[in-house]
C-alpha cells in the first residue's frame, strides 16, 4: 500500500506514524513544502517573547520520523498538484509523480492578509511557519514602534510578547473588543489588562501600511501610527487547493467537510489538522476551529482508519486558553451570542470569584460567565478569565460539556478543595447556582 | 414548624441557611458547642503556617447568620441528649430542653486519639475546632522539636506548616508509605519530597508520650524522639452519639447511612456534613469520605428537602486534594488497591509528564497514576502528583470519573492547550492512550 501525506505538521505526522506502527510494511510519504516537520505555530509568540530559534519549535526532529519510525519523508517537497492516484511534487528544483492509494491532507491553514496596500513591506508579517519566528525576532531587534493588526489569540499573544520585550506596541482591532469571540462582559476584563500594557484602538480599520522599502507607518480609518515593525493577525483561512483539485467536498465553513472517520467525500482521501471541520458536540454541526490537539487526534485518527481500523473522532467543544501576561483567558463550549445564533434559549451567569478560601494568602480574582440552555438546563458553554486556576475551570466545564452535563450535574460535581486550591464552593459550583436547576 | 440542627459547621449552617430562605417563617434552631461557627477545620495548619488567629477561619460571623438569615442561632450551646420530639441542650451553665418537628444531625467528626500513655500530657495537641489552632499556634512559639503522628492528610499538612516555621519536625507513620490512602507510585513521590524537609519514620509505631506535665518525648517500637509539642494525626471518626441516642442507622463506616435526600432510618430526622455517609458514584456503595465540599453540599440538600423540597444529593467520587511545600498531591474515583478490593478487574498506567510544551520556560514535572476497568474501559481513579496544575488534572479526572467515561471518551476529551499552560498531548490524555481504549 501507498500512503501518500501531504503536510508534516502535527496533523500529518502524527497520521504517518501511526500508519506506520500498524502497517510497518507498508511505504508512507509525508510531503512537506517547509523544511520543518512536527511544528508548532503557536509557540511562535513565545519564540518571540523569549527570543529563542525557532527549530526549537520542533517536537521531534526529522531523524525520529525517519529513523525510528520509517517514514519516507520529504522536506523543501511542495505538492503542487493532486491528482486521482497520484500527486505532483516540486523538490530539489525538479518536478516528481508519486502515486498513491491512500492520500491525506494535511495542508493546515495559512494567516489571512488583507488586500491592503503596503502588505509587501518589509517588516510587515504573519505568524505561519517557524521561520517566521525568526525573521520576526531578527527584525523586533532594532523596531521601537510595533503595530500589530488584530486582537485575536495570536494579536493578544503577540501583544504580550513584544510589550514583555520593551517594545511600544499599538494593537488595531476592528471589533469593539479584543478577543471578539468571547462574550463583552470577559472580552472587557481583557480590554483593561490589555490597556495598561499596550494601545488598544478598538472599533478601527486599517486602511494602508506605508513605508519606503520598509514599513514606516499603519494607516488606520481614525489615525496614523509609526510603525517599524507590523504583524498581520487577522485570522487564518484553510489550506485547501488541492483537496478542490481532487473535488473533495467543503463544508460551509470553507474548510474540508470531513466525517468522523476522517474521510472526505472523495474515496480514499482523507483531511485531518487545520484544514478539516469537526463535528461541534453542542450543536452537532460542523465547525472550523483549528487548533493543535484536535489537529493531532485527526491526524491519529485518520491514520488508524487509514491502517485497516475503525476509529471515529467524536467533534470538539471548541476548548481555548490564551493569556495577556498575568491575565489568563479561557473558553468551551459555546458564548452566549453563538448560543443565541444557533437558536437556544439561554440564560447566562456572570460571576467574580476569589481563587482561594479567603483566609488564605494570595488569593486572586477570577471572572466567570457561564451559558445555560433554558429548556434542557445543560451547560452550553463557559468562558474564564483571571489570574491563576482559568485552565482548571475551562477544562472542568469542558468536560461536563462533553458529558452533556445539567447545571444540577455541575452542581454536584466532586471537585478538589483545599485551602490552598480553591474556595470550599468553587466558582464552578456558584455558577451552577446562580443558573438554578 | 421547629427545626433543629444539631452543629453549626458547614453542613449544619448551610442547611439552616436554606430552609430559612425557603420557609422565612420557620423557627430554626442551630445549636453549636462551641464558640465559632461555620469554621474550617481544613483552614486550621494554615492557621499555624501563616499565624493568624483562628477567628480568620470562619467563613461568616454569627452575626450574619442571625441578622441577615434569621437563624436562632445558639452558640456554647451542648446538645447532651436527643429525644423523639426534643432534645437536651447545656447553654450558659444551664440545661433545657427544646422541641423539633424536624432534627438534623451535623455534628461532624473528630480526632481519634490512640489510647497510648500520656496523650494528656500539656502539648500534646489534635487538630478539630479553630481554637485548637491558636493553642498550637501558642505552643509552637517556644517548640523546637515537634512531632507528628500519622502522616495522612492531616499530618502531610501540619509536616508542612511546622517545617516552614522552622521547627524540627518528625512524622511518625505506621504504614509503609506517607499517605496511606493513594497508590504506592504516588506515595514514592511524596515521601522523597517529605524527607527533604523532616525526618519521616515510616512503618513504626507510637508506644508512649512521656514527659513530666509537658510533653518530652514520643516513644515507638523502634526509638524515642525528643518533643515539645505532639501532634496526634491519626484519623476522625463520626460523632454519632446522638444519633444512636434517637436509634438511626449507622453505616459499615460507623457514619450515619442516609438516602440521597439526607434521610436517615428515622422519620423527620436528616444527617448531614462529617457525619454522615455518601454514595460513592463508582462503587454504588455508602462510604464515609468526611470532606468539606460534599459536607457543605449534603447541608443544602437536607436544609431544601427539610423545607418541603426535593432534591437529591447524587453522592461522591471522592476526589482530594493537598500539598506538602511545593509538591501537591490529588486524587479522586478509586485507587488501584482499593479497585482491586471492589472486585474490579484492572489495568493501571503511571507515567511522568512536564507540565508545558519543551521550548515553553519554566515546565515541571508531574505524575498520573490512572486506574481503568479492564471489562468496559470505565475509567476508575486517577491519582496526580508534581508541581503545579495537580488541581486541574485531578478535577479532568472527576468529572470524567463522575461522566462515566472510558479510556476512549478520554482520549477525545477537548482539554485546553496552549503553550504557557500544558502540552499539546495533555497527560491526561496520553494515560488514555497508554491504557488503550
């Protein structure tokens, strides 16, 4: 058998080495166009922040998959062409055929760059592949004035990162809040945090970078800002050229529709990473939220399947965690404006909670806004914002979101106490509560 | 309608709290012996480690429980004897007798004390009520050698507090390992973590405390140690005296056997809190667990059904939680001993993760030990230990533990990730795979 993948990020490589551990015998060719496999877009920013190469970023080094594991693969390789039965491969300057019989994309997703004038300066980037990682911290070197254009995760993750390296950083944000998928009320605990360490122009549009050569300035629809550096973070779009090359069906979302399999609708082609949707286990309808850990259990997924077994990847809750320095920011499930929109009635609990009993030192605040589906009282969604324990209470409400659970489930919940964890009543408990059950 | 409760600690006030909020025109009595309620027994070795007074442990004063809740709250108040219909109460010198239409029993639990020569001795100390924090606290100050017998959670946390205060501290164990109630892999770790910082004697067993008037030294089977101040750390056990008194039922733990409504096996009267026994979600079985969240939890849910209400308190999965310096320490559903005891058959995994992504500053190590049903993958108990997001971990476990979820389901668990917080293969999720599914 001939497993052709086409991508070595988390995604495909994770699908190739298991592929291989099932079937040793037969032969698995990872394409990949960079000359990185296993990477890791999001350590980008703390590449930045803490200044370090970005070959760091590499879970394992090519030699493992090589080596250890078997795989034929192929680095500075760019799938230029798939075809049914074979794909067509540009490396080392010459232009290959490799057939296949069983095909995975694994093409990931690529930084949005809007059709502004300017994009092509020089010091204007995205965050995409590792080596970005390095022309940005080459360049952050002599930049004073940094201007980072979105407030997403990685506009908020990059905020931090320069302003921890001293940089005077403007963050441009269309929305009126940062992070605008996240509820006003948790979005406007980040607005402030984000305020004493940058400036934040909300509600603004960039409207032309302008420079000689070089980025000078980010024009925007209210003001003009210097700029020597510029980071574009508006938003990633899926990979997915090939897979119409092939007719592989997309779903509404732009990104492959793919089932739980992880096939696609063509016959033997399978998506798995940041190019394919995932079923959302609190609408069941198909969404595109790529990120790392879904993308590896696609990709493992797709490779058992793949290999001769039946595994089936249940979908997502849409789990997330950023921070802006000491400000930690979580969210599952969904916000009450998606709830809305997908039609439930909801009613939403909004609370302020210390992270410790109060005779403890060095309690923190934390802020918790929580969503409710009126008629069956089962948690849609959560989101948690403050400064220690936001990994624990997204994860804990993650959980009973995958379990379906009610807001009297969540009540009863057997979570851990002690004086120097959490107050006796977690703030998870008092949100179950204060939405009744 | 006459309410009375029988303790005003967590379980007891919490439920007077409750039937107060439902029934405003009840009388509802609470009758606490001492002088403090809604206290926290769990908050007494931070009171020693970080020296404040033991007031700082109540969550509420008195005073908001008889102003703003209109409690009929009785304080030194000793309920010596309970009656079909009243009971018999020792307040300010004098004895009387008050009527109940409806009785709960929340007297909690107290110390065990080991009958060994010279328990009596001045110094020797048990940790139980707030004002015994302020006696060690006082003895503490000119205590150079102090000597804790019983290495549970208990002794594991007042190690703790007397070694950070400088003390000479010897934790004196008969069992084989350090907190005897998890997994030997775990207890490993806490033991080399504990001789860093006191002289830890494991397997040997207390004889005699002798001194003359004060405490000078602990004798066991195998030495002698010089003491200023003992700390018996043995165990609690149920006060149910007066719930024999009334002839309810008592569990195989010796704690009051109550359905999920708080019932006990007498009509009209409710158990609640420390003293009373749980179901607990894995087994199907009473347990006693004394903890204060399902203590606090029980209270609600016998002060709404003691209003008329109906509401049923589902039970526990027995999920714990402590420290010892920078080492913290959880568990929660069955270890692999006491699995094995249930009749279960079952496989385990133990593995050693960091705590962050490899390139991410600042990663620690942890430790899952996670235990499965080997018939239907169920997952059964989960002990972690390492040096930070044990909470976290611990929690994922209980709620899926509490879901019902196999290996699979936590496989797909759609846990946070990013770098600052977890690897992208959270270990949680890896003892999934390790267990296979």
């Amino acid at each position: 058998m001939r497993v052709v993948i086409v991508g070595g990020g988390a995604g495909g490589m994770t699908a190739a080495s298991r592929i291989r551990a099932l079937k040793p015998d037969w032969d698995v060719k990872v394409f990949e166009a960079s000359s990185f496999v296993s990477h890791a877009p999001c350590g980008i920013p703390y590449a930045i922040e803490f200044d370090f190469p970005s070959d760091e970023l590499m879970y394992y080094k090519p030699e493992v998959f090589v080596k250890e594991r078997g795989i034929d693969l192929h680095m500075n390789a760019r799938v230029i062409e798939a075809k049914d039965g074979y794909v067509v491969v540009e490396e080392n300057g010459e232009v290959k055929e490799y057939e296949w019989d069983k095909l995975l994309i694994a093409t990931g997703a690529s930084p949005k760059v809007p059709p502004v004038e300017g994009v092509d300066l020089e010091n204007v980037f995205t965050v995409d592949l590792p080596p970005d990682a390095d022309r940005i911290r080459e360049a952050a070197k002599d930049a004073e004035n940094v201007v980072i254009v979105g407030a997403g995760y990685v506009g908020v993750e990059m905020a931090e990162a320069f302003s921890a390296r001293g940089k005077k950083v403007t963050v441009i944000e269309m929305a009126d809040q940062p992070l605008p998928n996240f509820d006003s009320e948790i979005a406007e605990i980040v607005r402030k945090e984000m305020e004493q360490k940058v400036d934040l122009r909300l509600g603004e549009k960039i409207v032309a970078i302008e420079g000689k050569d070089r980025v000078e300035r980010v024009v925007t629809d209210r003001g003009e800002y210097r700029a020597d550096l510029v980071l574009m973070a508006v938003g990633v779009k899926p990979n997915t050229e090939l897979a119409e090359q092939l007719g592989v069906e997309l779903g509404e979302s732009g990104a492959i529709k793919v089932n739980g399999r992880m096939e696609t609708s063509v016959e033997n082609v399978y998506a798995a990473g940041d190019v394919a949707e995932a079923k959302h286990l609190v609408t069941g309808k198909n969404v595109w939220i790529p990120l790392a850990p879904s993308g590896n259990k696609m990709g493992y997924v797709a490779g058992v399947n793949m290999a001769g077994g039946n595994i089936e990847f249940p979908g997502i809750v849409g789990t997330q965690i950023t921070k802006f320095h000491e400000l930690q920011i979580g969210r599952t499930g969904l916000t009450e404006r998606e709830a809305k929109q997908e039609g439930f009635e909801v009613k939403s609990a909004f609370i302020t909670a210390n992270t410790k009993v109060h005779y403890y030192p060095g309690a923190k605040k934390t802020y918790l806004k929580v969503v409710k589906d009126v008629k069956t009282n089962r948690i849609l969604g959560a989101q948690v914002a403050g400064y220690e324990m936001v990994a624990m209470r997204t994860n804990v409400f993650a959980v009973a979101i995958q379990a379906q659970f009610t807001t009297r489930d969540l009540f009863f919940l057997d979570l851990v106490y002690a004086p120097p964890f959490t107050p006796i009543w977690d703030p998870v408990i008092v949100s179950a509560r204060v939405l009744k059950f």
